[in-house]
C-alpha cells in the first residue's frame, strides 16, 4: 500500500491497474499513440470511451509549472461535491498534499511517460478516499507536453464504509501527523 506521498513512472502498468477501468484507459492511450512517445490530443475520439469519461480530468500545462482543469468528468464532479473546470491546482488544494499532486503531475510532464499514483485524501464536508490516478501525458500539434489526460478511480474502503479510517485520519491530523500509511 502506498503512503500519500509515494508515486511510480511506469512503462507498463498493467500490473499495477488490475481489475481497473484504468487499465482500459492505459490501453486506450498506448492504441492511440501508436509508435508515437507521447499520445497527441486530436488523436482522442470522446466517442470511442464513452465509459470512461466519467472518470477522467484533461488539465492543461500551464508556462508558470500550474495545471489548470480543462475538463472533469461528471463522476468526479459528484464525488468531490464541485465542478473544478477553469481551476488550477492551487486553487482546489493547498499544503502538503497540494506538493504531492503537482510532484506526480510534473512527474508525467518531465518524463514523457504514465505515472501512477494511490493515496488517501480528504474532501471537506464530506470524508476521507482512498484513490487511484493515472497520469498520461499529451502534446498539442508539437514536442512539448500541453495536456495530462487524468483517470482517477475511487475506492472504497470496507464496502463504503470509513468510519474506522476516519478516526484514524482523524486522530492523526489532530496530532500534526501529515502521512498516515493504513493497510486495509
């Protein structure tokens, strides 16, 4: 199990996405591209992964080293209670575990490949997930990477139920503990 602030680039990650619409998203990519290093964004079509739109983020790359969301889907948008379109990063979350998502984020724009990443996060007013992302990056018409397509699954903890997660989150948040590594 992962800690909050642990990543991988990953060549193949088929192993790492078992029983996971993220490896139908990693296949989906690695198609598109072809020979190609990097996936283009025209060479998407909407159409072809209807299934998986509701999962997936597009942030642009900004000049400045901020990611600003371009697109969310309609899944993402109900389990974190806000549609995030327009944002940056920096806008939706802050400390430490907004270094963790711009490390991961950069990771994909630095090496050109899929970065895969789990972690708990907590939504205020509402509760504690455990997540799964897959990060791939995408050019726009040239060599430098425009684009990251994001899939993030969400999983839940004892068939929904985080109560038992929640008082330990909880309790080490009020104690100034920043990472907390639980093994379900």
């Amino acid at each position: 199990m992962a800690e909050i602030d642990q990543f991988t680039t990953v060549s193949d990650p088929a192993s790492l996405l078992k029983n996971s619409f993220l490896l139908e998203l990693y296949a989906y990519w690695n198609t598109c591209r072809g020979d190609k290093q990097v996936l283009d964004r025209s060479d998407i079509d909407p159409m072809s992964i209807p299934t998986l739109l509701p999962h997936l983020y597009i942030t642009d790359v900004l000049p400045d080293g901020e990611f600003r969301v371009r697109l969310i889907g309609t899944h993402l948008v109900e389990r974190l209670g806000q549609d995030t379109t327009g944002l940056t990063i920096s806008e939706i979350i802050t400390g430490t575990y907004l270094n963790y998502v711009h490390s991961f984020l950069q990771a994909a724009v630095d090496s050109r490949t899929p970065v895969f990443c789990e972690s708990n996060f907590f939504i205020p007013g509402k509760d504690y997930h455990r997540v799964k992302r897959l990060i791939l990056p995408m050019t726009h018409g040239g060599e430098e990477i425009a684009f990251l397509l994001i899939g993030q699954e969400f999983l839940d903890w004892n068939n929904g139920d985080t109560t038992k997660y929640r008082t330990i989150l909880d309790e080490a948040r009020h104690k100034g503990v920043e990472r907390v590594l639980i093994k379900p």
